[in-house]
C-alpha cells in the first residue's frame, strides 16, 4: 500500500468515498433493527389483538354449542315427559345419552321450582335447590341464556365429586405477579347455558342446563392455539399460546412453565391484573408471561351480572423476533464490510494509476513552464480529463485572437442547434395536442354505450328474475292444490265426529277442554286448506273503474274487533277528490285485510295502524299506505316476505303477503314494503288510475 500514502490528494479522495460507505452501513444497521422492532413487531402486536377477536369467537361458540344442547334436551318429548311424569329413572337415561353426546361435564333437569330433578354425572345428588345459579333463574322466567359462571366447592361437588377435585389447583409463585398468601384455588369457572321445559300447552314445568368446567380443561385453549398459531415451534417450543383466568390465576393454558409442563396454577404480572382485572380494559402489549417476553392481547371476562371474573389471554414468543434483528444485523453488517474493504483496496489502486502519476507529472511540468520555459511540451497519453488539462496547458501560447474565433464559431452553431431543436419540440408538442383530443372524445363515446349497456342488462336482469319467480309460483301453487285437495276431503268428516263426540261426552266436563282444542285446530286447518286453494288459483282479476274508498272502508270494518282487542287505533287520512282505480273490488278487499291483519298482529301490545290514499303524479297511480308502529321487519327476512309459507307467526300460514303480491299484480300494480326494525312497517300498494 506504500503508492497509496504517497499523495494526500489520493488519501482524501479515499477517505471522503470511504466515510459516505461507511454512514450507509451504520444507517443500514439502524434500518434493520427499525423495520424488525417498529414495523414488524409491531404489526404482530397488532395480528394478536386481531387473534384475540378470532379467541373470544371461539369462546363464543363454544357458550353457543352448549345452548343448542339444552335447547335440545328441552325439547326432547322424553325429558318433557320425564319431568311432567317423575319418571327419574326414564329421565336419567336420556341426559346421560344427551351429556355424552353434547360433551359437557354438567347437565341437569330442574322442576318450575329450580329444584333438581336429575343430574346426568352425579345420579344419587337429587331434590336440592339451585336458584343461585344465574341462568337457571332466567331460564325460570321463560329465557334461553348462557354465560361465564363462578361455582364454589360445595356447588360444583353436587354435580360431581370429580369435578370439584379437577377444579382444585394449587397456586405456583410467578414472577412479576402480585404477592398473594393463597396456596389453593378451590373455585371453578363454568360456561354454562340453561333453558326452560315447557309442556305441550307452552306452560313452563321446569329447566335444564349444562356446563363445561374450565378449570384443568385443555380442549378449548388448545383448539385456539391450532386454529390461530397453526402449532408454529421455534427452538422446539410452541409460539403461539392462549389462558383461561378464574381471577388472576391460569386454569387453562398452553403456556409452558420452565419444566415444560403447562403452567397451571400461576398468575398474571401485576401490569395486567391492574388493567385488565381492575379497570376493565384490554391490554394489548408486550408483557411477562410466566418465564419469557410475549407479545400478548388480554380482555377480561364477565359473569351474567357484568362482574369481571376471570380474562382471556392469546399471545406470540417475542424471542423469534428478537433473534431475527440481530440476525439481519450480523447479515448486513458483514455484506457491508465486505464490500467496503474491497472498494477501498480497488480504490487505492486506480486512484495512483490513474490520478496520482499524471498529476505528479503535471505539476512538475507546470513548475518549468512557470520558470519562463515557453518551449516545453507536456507529453499526452490519456484522453480523460487530466490528459485534456495537459492539451490544454499545451495550447496556452496560442493566439487569444484564433481562441475568441474559436469559442464565436461553437457558440453560434450551439445556437442553431437549439433552435432546430426548439421547433421539432413545438411541433411535436401539437400532435401530442391532437392525440389527446381525439382520444378524449373516444373516451367519452365509450362511456356513453358502457351506460347504455349498464342499462340493458338491468331491465334483461330483472325480467329474468320475474320470469323465474313466475315459473316458482307457478309450480308451487299446483303442488298446493294437490296438497289442499287431498287434505279437505279427510278432513271434511271431522267436524262431524266432534259434535257428535261432543254430544256423546257432554256430562264428561274433563273431556270438554280437549274437545274445544280438537275443534278450534280443526278450523286452523280448514283456514289453512283454505289459504293454499286461494294461492292455488290462477285467477284473472275482472278489472274496473272502483272508487278506491269502498274496498278500503270494507277491510277497515272486517279488522276493527281484532284492533280493539290488541288495543290498536285505526287512522284513515283519504285524499279528497281521488279519481277512481281501474282494479277488481272483492280482491281488493282480500288484499286490504290481509295487509291490516299483518299489521295489527305486528302490535300486540298496542299501537296505531295509519292508512292513507293519494294519486301519483309521476307514474299517474293511486296508492294506498298501511303504517303501523309494530316490532318492523328483520333485514334478512324481507326478501322473503313475499314468498309462499314465508312466516314469522307460529299461527300463520305464510300464504296472507304471496296472495296478495299476486292479486296486485294480476291488476298490473305494484306492492312495496319498507320495514325499519323497533319502529314499524309501511307497505304501500300502487294501482293504475282509470284513464
């Protein structure tokens, strides 16, 4: 390296490429540990709150599975009729089935009491009463409820002695956590669900619920781990983690404690507890699980009564993450410096070859021109910019005459250039113009047909889903008709057999009852058969001009004692001076009950039913509105309103709206509902004005 310290010159043209490389790998290194430790760090502290919405939907739905296995057993005719009975032994048989099948630890019949009936674990514990248990009281009442529930000892022992052992966890010591005296958790966490046993009449006789014990069950955290972490290892250990707390303490983890075991029995750090447990809010940040860093996301859960008892834990190793910074450090670093002492070792060379001899050789040359030897010539053997700077010493003796010349003559060609160049741009520019233009107009026209186009297939769609509906109704209105004819002819006899039943037990006053039911069921069916050879009829409707007032004011007087009886004031507001409807009367009239009916038994409580007439300037219409202030529609139900057998009512056919859209249509009018959940329902129909 001796030719390379020989010029100061060659050491600071080194030293100022060298300081600019090695500011790029300190600013490279700095790079690295950002983008691992804000940006990617950071955006799986973000992924894991994500995974913990995704860890409460499992939670969720296991509470959801155990309410569908009591609404199940509820309605099981051997459980109803095991309670109605006191068949203990029948009773028994069918919640064990029903535990093993669902997978609960706990399932239980309780009469309208809440006293136990049955318990599908533990047999022999029966006739104690079990109102302390939150759902079980809303259950009572009528309601299908679950919920996280806190049992003590003595509680969770009458469901089974097992159990209240598996609930037992001693309390380990954990770093970071709260001091705390206590050596043994005895209570458990459940989730438990519960719904009322009703008789054939509907009468509350009794309830059942069922539970899963959290406490030292792996299943569900485990299966929140798989569906969420995927069982990632990194050095042999499971990346993901997700707990269960009863307080501040672990009943069910994947969270492996320095022995390799689960780490049940220990507790949450202090920063947690008092976020989570105390304040009732998440904490989503990196955090000290057990023996190592996590990146963590906690929410508390809560009881029937909102009472926090327990959280809900997902977090992610942060050791990988913390390996991969130093990792990619390691990696840029030594590419870097690699690559900078190479660059040095070449620079150092070219820079003697090519920079340090010549000008050595110009400053010796230049030392003689400047002691008055105008005869010296600098030899020339590069054409870089050192050898132009030796032509150009050479030519210093020249004429400043011929060197004005010189620079007159390039500059005036210079100019000629620049204007010839000038004017290519200008015409160029133009074209560029025109172009523009013409594809701008081209735009537009597509514009115009791709709307036109738009069009089209919106009037194409909607005549196909017609079509298809047509062809539906069609079809299921034949199938009606063969159902309605074959059930009337059976069902045409039983009337008669009941009165002459009734006649035969009239001093049977326990038999009347059921005689009264048999009779008013008969007549349901009857409606129904009714209602489907209705809907069955493909009927033109015989149009004509119709004062609309007439069918409106004969529906209103057919639907007034039903108001009255819900309570339901009737609000006529007819426009004055209404041209008549060219429409079919006694169809009218079906069409106006049924839509009064439907709005009156959407307020069982009370209400008001508003109808009102007006003509429709636009479209040269008259319209008729039914607005009632009732429970509304749900969004995903009115799509089907208007499909056949379509029901929300357990005493409705779902035929009322299906032959009343076909009515209408048949008088080439129009029906339209527009429903708002918690405040009511319009449906307004529209009929051709006669002209």
């Amino acid at each position: 390296m001796r030719f390379y310290f020989e010029s100061r010159l060659q050491r600071r043209l080194s030293m100022a490429v060298l300081l600019p490389l090695l500011c790029s790998l300190v600013a490279s290194i700095i790079m690295v540990v950002y983008l691992v430790q804000h940006l990617l760090i950071n955006q799986v502290q973000l992924t894991v709150a994500d995974n913990l919405r995704s860890a409460r939907e499992i939670y969720n739905t296991r509470h959801e599975q155990v309410s569908e296995l009591v609404r199940l057993g509820a309605n099981l005719s051997v459980v109803r009729e095991g309670v109605t009975e006191g068949n203990f032994d029948k009773l028994l048989t069918a919640l064990q089935s029903l535990r093993v099948r669902g997978k609960v630890d706990i399932l239980t019949v309780t009469d309208e009491k809440g006293q136990v009936v049955a318990r599908a674990r533990n047999p022999l514990s029966r006739t104690d009463e079990v109102l302390y248990l939150s759902p079980l009281r809303s259950a009572l009442r009528g309601e299908t409820v679950s919920s996280t529930e806190l049992l003590t000892q003595p509680q969770l022992r009458q469901e089974g002695a097992d159990l209240a052992e598996q609930a037992k966890i001693p309390i380990v010591h954990t770093i970071m956590a709260r001091e705390n005296n206590d050596k043994l958790l005895e209570n458990s966490m459940v989730i438990m669900a519960a719904c009322p046993i009703t008789d054939y009449s509907g009468k509350i006789i009794g309830a059942i619920y069922g539970g899963d014990l959290l406490n030292r069950n792996y299943s569900l955290v485990d299966k929140i781990r798989s569906t969420l972490f995927s069982n990632v290892t990194f050095e042999g250990r499971e990346v993901g983690t997700a707990t269960i707390f009863l307080g501040d303490v672990r009943i069910s983890t994947n969270v492996p404690s320095s022995g390799g075991q689960r780490a049940i029995g220990t507790r949450v750090s202090e920063e947690v507890a008092e976020r989570v447990l105390e304040k009732g809010a998440n904490f989503v940040d990196r955090a000290f699980v057990v023996n190592d860093w996590y990146l963590s996301a906690y929410e508390p859960i809560t009881d029937s009564s909102d009472q926090i008892i327990g959280i809900l834990y997902v977090g992610i190793l942060e050791r990988p993450y913390r390996a991969l910074i130093w990792q990619s450090v390691g990696v840029v670093g030594l590419i870097q410096m690699a690559g900078i002492l190479a660059g040095f070792v070449l620079l150092a060379f070219v820079l003697y070859r090519w920079v340090g001899k010549p000008i050595k050789r110009l400053s010796e040359s230049t030392q003689k021109i400047g002691g008055g030897d105008l005869s010296h010539h600098i030899a020339v053997d590069s054409d870089d910019e050192l050898g132009q700077l030796a032509r150009d010493i050479n030519a210093m003796t020249k004429s400043l005459r011929e060197r004005d010349e010189e620079i007159e003559k390039l500059t005036r060609g210079l100019e000629e250039k620049v204007h010839e160049r000038s004017l290519a741009l200008e015409n160029r520019n133009l074209e560029l113009t025109q172009a523009r233009a013409d594809l701008l107009s081209m735009m537009e026209k597509l514009r115009s047909t791709n709307m036109e186009l738009e069009e089209s297939l919106a009037r194409l769609r909607a005549a196909q889903e017609e079509l298809i509906r047509s062809g539906k109704l069609a079809a299921l209105g034949a199938l009606a008709a063969g159902v309605a004819h074959e059930i009337n002819n059976p069902l045409a006899t039983v009337p008669g057999n009941l009165e002459l039943l009734s006649i035969n037990l009239k001093d049977r006053a326990d038999c009347e009852g059921e005689l009264n039911l048999m009779a008013e069921q008969t007549e349901r069916m009857r409606k129904i058969v009714r209602d489907l050879l209705t809907f069955a009829r493909d009927q033109n409707a015989s149009v004509e001009p119709t004062d609309i007032r007439n069918p409106l004011r004969a529906a209103l007087e057919l639907v007034n004692k039903k108001a009255r009886e819900n309570g339901v004031a009737i609000t006529m507001d007819l426009a004055e001076n209404l041209p008549p409807a060219l429409a079919d009367e006694d169809k009218l009239v079906q069409v106006f009950t049924n839509l009064s009916l439907n709005a009156i038994q959407a307020m069982p409580k009370g209400g008001s039913l508003t109808v009102k007439s007006m003509l429709s300037v636009e479209n040269d219409m008259v319209l008729v509105s039914f607005a009632d202030t009732g429970h509304g529609i749900a969004t995903k139900d009115r799509q089907s309103v208007w499909n056949p057998f379509f029901t929300t009512r357990a005493e409705g056919t779902g035929l009322g709206l299906s032959i009343s859209h076909a009515i209408i249509d048949q008088m080439n009018g129009h029906i339209v509902l527009e429903s708002k959940e918690g405040v009511g329902t319009t449906v307004t129909v529209s009929i051709p004005r006669a002209s």
